[in-house]
C-alpha cells in the first residue's frame, strides 16, 4: 500500500515535470508594423525548440511570451532602462545593434561568446555582423536583421521635370559614381519648386524625428564617429559643419520644410509614398511599410511603388566623394538578470535559421544576416533585396560607446536648431561641441 | 498620553503614503541631483555635488527653457484666468439651468481623459480629410506642427479655465444682491454693476487662483508632453518640468540622465515649497487652523 | 444675481460660439468612432462598424482591451477607496483631536495640496523598485491616491469641522471609542463630502496618464490610457475612426459618472484640485 502511494507520487511528480513549461519573455520592437517577425519569429522558433526538447525526452519545455513595440525608441528605451533597473527585464530584448555598449557598461546584459561558440547556427552570421555586436572584446548580440538607408526618388516626379527615361533609370548609378551630387540634388529640387511640380519645401524629406540617418551626412562628409585607437567618441568639427551647412542649404532652397522635424510618421510616410515629395532619405524597411501601410497598400501596393519609385546611395557632398549609406543591425541581447539565459541562448540560435531570416527579409524588407539565407531563392529572386544588396558596400555603422546616447542626441538637438533657423550653422557646431565636451568630457575628442 | 496614540492610529496610513511618496521622493530627489546617475553608472554612480546644476548653469539650453516655460506659464495663465472670468459672469447672467449646461460643458475637458482630450485636438488639427481646422481653412496642414504654442496654450487654457470659472461663480453668488440693486437704482448699466461693484469683490478670487494655478502651470507637463513632447525643432515648446522628464525618463539613444533630471526637479521642488509657503503666509494660515475639537474631560 | 435681465440671450449666444470648439471636438470624436471616413465633421462613405472592433478582437497583437478596462477599473476604484478612507481618517483627526505637530502637521498637508508632485517622480521610482512595487498596479494606486491625499484630507476637514460637535460628545461620554464614533457617527454625517470626494477621485484615476505611462513597463497591466496611448503613437497606424472609438469607449464611463455626480463635485473642482 504505502509502496503504491510511492509509486504515485514519484509518477505524478514524473508527470509534473514533464509538463514544466519555462515561460521566456521577449521584447521586441519595430515600431513599423512590418517588422513584426522580430516577434513572431521567436515564437516560431520555440515551437520547433520543443520539437527538439521532445525528441531528447527533455523534461521541460519552452513557452515564448513576447511583446512588439510599435511607437517609438523614445518610449522602448524608456521601457527597458527602468525593467533593467528592477530586476523586470525580459530575458531576450531586441534592440538597435549601437545600444549594445551602453547597456553592456551598465551591466544589464549577458556575454554570448561561449553561446556563440557551442551553436552551430551562429556560425552561418555574416562576419562583419558580429563586429556591429561586439564591445570590449565580447559579443553581446545575436544579429536580427541588417538594413541599408537608401535615397529614394520619385520616377513620376522626375519625368514631369522633364527628365527622360533613360535619365531617371541612370540616377542610382550617377549618385554610386559620385557624378550626381548634394550640390546636383539642390538644383533639381529648386527647379521642382519653381515649375510647380511639389510644393515648397517638398522637394527633399529626410526623417522627421531622431535617427541615425542624419549621420549618412556627416559621414558624407568625410567625419569620423570613433578614435579605432582607443575607442573615444570623435567630433569633427569640419564635418559637423559641413553637414549642418547642407541642411540649412535644404531649408534655405526650399527643398525641405523648417517644421519637418516634428512631423508625425503617418503624415510623413502618407506625403512620400503618394507622391507629394521628390526624394526621401529612409531605409529599405521602408519598402514594405509604404506597400502595406500607407497610401500605396490600396494603389497597387509593390507593383505602385516599382512604377513610381528608384532608390539610390544618399549622395556624394563633392563631385567625386563618396556616396554613404548608413546600416544599423538589430539584434537579439539576453539579459544578465535572466534566469534560463542557457535555453533564451538556445532559442536564438533556433531562430538564428534561414527559413527565419528569409521570412522576415520578404515581409519587412530588412536585409538577412546569414550567408545560407542569400542563396535561397525567394531571396534571390527578390527584386528589391537583390537591388539594394550594393548598398551594403558603401555602408557606414555607428559607433558603440557608453556616450553614444548623450552624442547622437546633441548632434540632433543641432540639427533642429539649424532647421528651425534658431542657430547658424557655425552656431550649432560651436553648441553642440561645447555641450559634448561638457557631458562626455574625456570620452571624446573634439577635431 | 493616550489620546495621542488614538490620534497616531487615524493618522498613520495617511502620515505612511505622505512620507513615502511626498517626504522621502523630495529628499531622494536632492540626493540624485548630486550623483551622476544615469543608464550606464546605474549600478555604480558617483557623487558630483553640484556639477549637475553647474551643467544646467552652463548649458545653451537652458535660457531657452526658461522662456519657454515663462511664456507658457504666462500666455496659459491669462488665458485660464481670463477665459474663466469671463465665463463666471456671463453664466451668471442666464437663466440657471443654462448657466449650469455651459459651466458642465467647460468642465467636461477637464474630467475627460488627457489621452483622449489630447487625441481629439490632434483629430481636430490633423491633416485633410479628417482634420476640421484643414478642412475649413481649406489649408491642409498639421495645425499642432504648424502653430504649436496657440495650441499648447488653448488646449491648456481651456482645461484650465474651468478651475477658475467655478471658484469665480461661487464668489459671484455670494455677492449681496443689495449691492446690484443699490447699484442698478443709481442706473448703472450693466457693465458699470461689473466694473464698479463684482470685480472689485473678485480681486481675492482671482488673485488666489493666478497663485494656484502658476505653481501648477510651472510643474505641469502632460498636456505638452501627449501634444508636443517639447517640439516641433528645437526645444519648441520644451518647458522645465518635461525637460526633466525627458533627461531622466526619455532618450532616443537610450541613455537616461537621472542625476541631471533630478537636479531639474530638484529646482522645481524647491521653487515649490518657497512658493507655497509664500502663499500660506498670504492667503492667512492662522485663520485656517482653528481650534480642534476634542473631548473637554 | 439682479443684472439687466433683457439682455441675456445675446450674452448666450456668445458663450455659445466660444463654447463652439468644445462642441466641435466632442462631436468630431464620436462622429469619427462610426463613419467610415470624415471631412471635417461631416462623415462620408456611411456608417463603419469596425471601428470598434477593438471590442472583439486583438488590435495589432495588443492585448484585450477588456482586460485594461478592468485594470482601469481596479485602479479608478482602488485609488478612490484608499483615497476616501485615509483621507476621513487624517482628516478627522486633524478636526478633531488635539495632538503635538498638529498645526505643523495641517500647514504640512496645505504645502503638499498645492505642491509639484509629478517632478517626484523619478524619486518616486525609486520608491516603488526599493518596495518591490513597480510594475504593478499596487504601486500606482498607491503612488496616485498618496499624491491626491492632501487635497483629499483638506476637503474632508471642511466638511468634519462643519458637523455639530454635539452626537460625537454624547457618544464620548457614554464612553464609545473614537473608532466607533468616526464609523458610526463622523462618516455618515459627512456622506456628501465622501461622495464627492469618492467621485473626483474616481474621474481623476480613470483618466490618469503619466503615472502608469511612467510607472508600468508590461502590457499586462496597461490601463486604458496606456492602451489608447499605443493605438496613438504607434507609428504605422493612421486609422482615426479606429482611435476615436476607442477614445469614446474610454470617455463614456466619465460622461455618466460626471452627470451622476455633478451635484457634488462642483465644490471639489472650484475648492482647488491641481489645474
């Protein structure tokens, strides 16, 4: 009798065990709504983890709850420094590849490398990836997804101008060349303006909040973010005003608007993507949030935006300089504070898959981050990821450094004073570099 | 000795939430204010005594703030005050039940949610089709974007007169109508029965409400945050209170300054205990007091 | 009041036309949240039920908005009991009986009703990670019944101190306890100073913002604000009758309660809340 009752319980707890289900919370974000694979990717690839877990009569299995922001970084970072801060953070968090050294430096993550180096997956990571991920010798990200920051034009406008067939079709390669510049850019905006073809002020659009684009143009013009030597944040005087003299130009020439900076998203994808503005500075995601998003999803959605729209390199400054384009990789961190980092580890490198990346390179146009994923054929019979694919080697990254936060937002704070003609140029560059030494003091070194 | 435990035991709840979230956060706040907390040295900040404020002294930004939080504090003000006279006496003038339906639908915006209220006035200033200023003017443009302090201050002003027309009103009715009387035999129209006799009597009123309502002005930044968040450009419409919020609470980078933020607040708390001592002083504490009631044996 | 009466109507019609806007924006949420599409205030492309599909079905992978509603009303009603409860307690005691500090104590409370409160908040923080309550709607329920506290206590005094002092003394020497005497006597006596109060607190807590905003990170324990705010700024979302209706769905609540307890509540808002 007792025996029995043993028995039953030993069973029971046998059967209890295997039911254990360790729940992993992620976070992750868009914010546009077509980068929702960052999530449901994960589910996916739980689904398949206990597919494995079954096969090894492991006694647990993995459930993913997951979140997927979709307002802004403000309000994401916001979200995640105060879960960091008490002891609520998820135990994966997805994030810009550049967040990395700050969060590293407080702490808040784990190192991967032993991870990295017991899957075999990550080994099929594009290399240059896992230097966007590494800070002080360590790796603390899986790469998610890459990207580049293409200069789009609007075909259509283009023609009305006058401009021939032939003409618009060579555009992307001029701007690769070097041949069609900021300086050419300019010119034919005014000449949009006068002839009526977009109103003032619509004829170039850059972001209209905080990014990383505006530094496609200080790195046009020939700047450099980080010392190599020793890691310090660099602010080139030289190219900071040269940036800054290029956009109060744009204002200036009525090619952009002074309340740009401010506008809402909706508005501004709405204006582009329906044809009120000549060129537009934004990213290959873009793509698919104006196909499935805004105007084009009821005008003929990709097939729309083929007809209307080319994307190019952001230009040269000079004729002859380097045409830029920005890349920032998302990638999947695990918190420090995780208590299943070791099966968060193993999920990732679950979703660190081709089929994975595939999936979401087609829906969300982000670029893949493993080489087997470029020679699928989806992949490779993708138009657009096919044509934006040079981009990647013109590319620039930001770079990783505790400071970064407070760096990239004085260098903004410049920018909307340029705009908005609350400072000269001169003025900004004098501002921002005073209030960067001030914050960042021996981190950085002003040029 | 026993009666004091009885009243410890009534005041204890209240006395716990006032020292957690009043007392101690003032303190905390002057203690953050000399570290250089922030997203990085979180689990390791260090003391800069007053180099967070000497920061603030020293930063371009700063003078700017300042006239934006003057400016917001002075435009919403006349407007609430004004805004809140004017409805007081005009609801005086009609038929009760009228008066009542109008001092309800100005009353309205302030209890409607700020998520809400803050989403019609972006409904109301969007672009063409939906946006009713767009569409009227026929110039299809993001109104907040366009002309962001006039909507900054209206939006702030219509939830803030309401405050004022109400303390107004009740003052308007304990007026003794002898008075009007008196005054409308000796034929005084009816703007000189306002001018001669109700705004004299309303100057305490109104002078207790600009003191209110200053200090609430100065501190408060919801409105502007859901509306604005301190844009468009550069520090726009960034007053001091969000400017704290923003340096302690929202990066785009990612990278929060607790220790500056807290020294913006810092400023505001002392600004605000000074003040509304001043106010206690002026507005005749003593009289407040009174005599408890307690058993006589 | 014994103005010139004849004149009364013009005096309407002005009112009216600067009361326009308010009309208008009321009226463009509510026309928004069911037509299909709008001009200005006048729907086009008829009658569009799905906008309130946010009834029925996840929005966007967003929880159910069901369950913010009831986060919502667990926050509206606990920080209006709370509220309502410790502020009689202190402020019947401040009324009522003598102990050492008391004035400092009142002048205390006076200080805190017209203090800054939100620009606490990165300490307050601070506050809820040390007591293990961020992130939870305990927290903010305390943090928002603790920050209208004073207000509360200082509304409940007017009303203790207007009581006749003479039932409480009957009671005292019959020799019943403060306690049963604040239960059985003070509380009742001062129902409409409760109610009041219990209905500003409730409206105040149900439109709260930056608490929460600030205070809950998980969607779990989003409340409604927190839920309408994402449907607002999410970025590829420009869905307006989608917004207005869930912006009517959260209002209507308070338009009912509002006209419940518009008897009472006009005191409160010109006795002087934050504003």
């Amino acid at each position: 009798m007792k025996g029995r009752v043993v028995l039953a319980i030993l069973i029971f707890l046998g059967l209890a065990q295997a039911q254990e289900v360790i729940t992993l919370q992620a976070w992750t974000i868009g914010p546009e709504e077509a980068s929702r694979t960052r999530a449901t990717n994960l589910v996916a690839a739980a689904e398949e983890l206990n597919k494995a877990l079954v096969a090894e009569k492991a006694p647990y299995r993995v459930k993913v709850e997951t979140s997927f922001e979709t307002t802004n970084w403000d309000n994401y970072h916001r979200r995640l420094l105060l879960a960091f801060q008490s002891n609520k953070a998820p135990d994966i968090v997805q994030s810009a590849h550049v967040d990395v050294g700050t969060y590293a430096d407080g702490g808040y993550l784990a190192p991967l490398d032993n991870y990295i180096n017991e899957y075999a997956q990550f080994k099929n990571v594009i290399p240059t990836l896992w230097n966007a991920v590494t800070y002080k010798g360590k790796r603390w990200g899986i790469p998610q997804d890459t990207e580049a920051r293409p200069l789009y034009f609007n075909k259509t406008l283009l023609a009305k101008l006058g401009w021939s067939q032939a003409q618009i079709d060579a555009l992307p390669q001029q701007i690769r060349d070097g041949k069609f510049t900021w300086q050419d850019l300019i010119k034919v905006g005014q000449e949009a303006v006068q002839k009526g073809v977009v109103k003032p002020g619509y004829a170039y659009w850059h972001r209209p909040v905080n990014g990383a684009d505006f530094f496609e143009y200080y790195y046009a013009c020939g700047g450099s973010l980080q010392d190599s030597q020793n890691g310090k944040l660099v602010f080139s005087k030289a190219a900071s005003l040269c940036a800054y003299q290029l956009l109060a130009d744009l204002v200036k020439a009525n090619l952009t608007s002074k309340n740009l900076l401010g506008m809402s998203w909706d508005n501004w994808h709405n204006a582009v993507s329906s044809g009120e503005v000549l060129f537009a500075s934004a990213g290959t995601w873009t793509w698919a949030q104006w196909a499935t998003q805004y105007y084009p999803k009821d005008h003929g959605g990709y097939d729309y935006l083929w007809k209307n729209f080319g994307f190019a390199l952001q230009p040269a400054i000079k004729p002859g300089g380097k045409p830029v384009t920005l890349s920032q990789p998302q990638a999947y961190m695990i918190w420090s504070g995780s208590k299943h980092a070791d099966l968060a580890a193993r999920l990732l490198a679950m979703v660190t898959q081709a089929s994975f990346d595939e999936k979401h390179a087609l829906q969300s146009a982000h670029l893949p981050v493993l080489r087997t994923t470029y020679a699928l054929p989806e992949i490779k019979s993708n138009e657009f990821l096919q044509d934006v694919a040079y981009l990647l080697d013109f590319t620039t990254f930001q770079p990783m450094s505790p400071g970064w936060g407070q760096y990239g937002d004085s260098f903004f704070r410049g920018i909307s004073a340029v705009e908005s003609g609350q400072l000269s140029p001169q003025d900004a560059v004098g501002f921002v570099a005073q209030e960067l030494s001030q914050k960042l003091k021996g981190d950085l070194e002003v040029q | 000795m026993r009666r004091w435990s009885v009243a410890a035991l009534f005041l204890l709840p209240g006395s716990l939430l006032i020292v957690l979230f009043f007392l101690l956060p003032v303190v905390l706040t002057l203690v953050l204010s000399a570290t250089n907390l922030s997203t990085t040295t979180f689990s390791h900040p260090s003391w800069v005594g007053w180099g967070n404020y000497q920061e603030l002294l020293q930063a371009r930004f700063t003078p700017l703030i300042l006239k934006n939080t003057l400016k917001y504090v002075i435009l919403t003000l006349f407007f609430n005050v004004g805004m809140g006279l004017l409805l007081a006496l005009i609801t005086a003038f009609l038929p009760v039940r009228l008066g009542d339906a109008f001092r309800a639908l100005w009353l309205l915006p302030r209890i409607t949610a700020s998520v809400v209220y803050v989403l019609i006035w972006q409904g109301l200033a969007a672009v063409a089709p939906y946006g009713l200023l767009s569409d009227l003017t026929g110039n299809s443009q993001n109104w907040i974007q366009q002309s962001p302090w006039a909507v900054v201050v209206l939006a702030n002003g219509v939830i803030g007169a309401s405050f004022g027309m109400l303390l107004f009103t009740s003052a308007i009715r304990a007026i003794p109508s002898d008075l009007l009387h008196a005054a409308a035999v000796d034929g005084a129209t009816t703007w000189q029965s306002i001018y001669r006799v109700v705004l004299p009597l309303l100057r305490w009123p109104i002078l207790f409400v600009s003191a209110y309502q200053t200090l609430s002005l100065l501190t408060s930044f919801e409105y502007i945050l859901l509306l604005t968040n301190g844009g468009p450009g550069f520090y726009s419409t960034e007053v001091w209170s969000l400017s704290a919020y923003h340096q302690a609470f929202s990066n785009y980078f990612g990278n929060a300054q607790f220790g500056l933020g807290s020294a913006m607040a810092a400023v505001l708390v002392v600004i605000g205990v000074v003040v509304s001592l001043i106010y206690l002083r002026v507005f005749n504490f003593k009289e407040l007091l009174g005599e408890p009631k307690v058993e006589v044996n | 009041m014994g103005l010139n009466r004849r004149v009364w109507p013009w005096w309407a019609v002005l009112l009216g036309l600067l009361s326009l806007p308010i009309v208008a924006g009321y009226l463009w949420l509510v026309l928004s949240s069911l037509s299909n599409q709008m001009h200005g205030l006048l729907p086009t492309g008829g009658w569009k039920l799905q906008n309130w599909r946010f009834l029925w079905e996840s929005v966007g992978g967003r929880p159910s908005i069901w369950g913010a509603l009831s986060n919502t009303l667990i926050f509206a009603f606990g920080v209006a009991a709370l509220e309502v409860l410790i502020s009689a307690m202190t402020a019947y005691a401040i009324s009522r009986l003598r102990f050492p500090g008391r004035g400092i104590y009142l002048g205390m409370i006076l200080v805190l009703h017209s203090f800054p409160a939100v620009s606490l908040l990165i300490a307050i923080f601070y506050i809820l990670r040390l007591l293990g309550l961020f992130d939870t709607l305990i927290g903010v329920i305390l943090v928002k019944a603790a920050l209208d506290i004073p207000l509360g206590i200082w509304v409940l005094k007017g009303f203790f101190d207007g009581l006749s002092w003479d039932m409480e003394m009957a009671a005292l020497t019959d020799g019943a306890s403060r306690w049963v005497i604040f239960w059985r006597i003070a509380l009742p006596l001062v129902r409409p100073g409760l109610l009041a109060l219990g209905t500003f607190a409730l409206l105040s807590a149900w439109g709260e913002f930056i608490l929460p905003y600030t205070l809950i990170i998980s969607n779990k324990t989003w409340t409604l604000s927190l839920y309408l705010q994402s449907l607002i700024g999410a970025v590829d979302l420009t869905d307006y009758g989608l917004l207005a209706a869930v912006g009517l769905f959260y209002l209507l609540p308070v338009v009912v309660l509002f006209l419940l307890g518009q008897r009472y509540l006009l005191d409160i808002y010109g006795g002087g809340s934050k504003g």
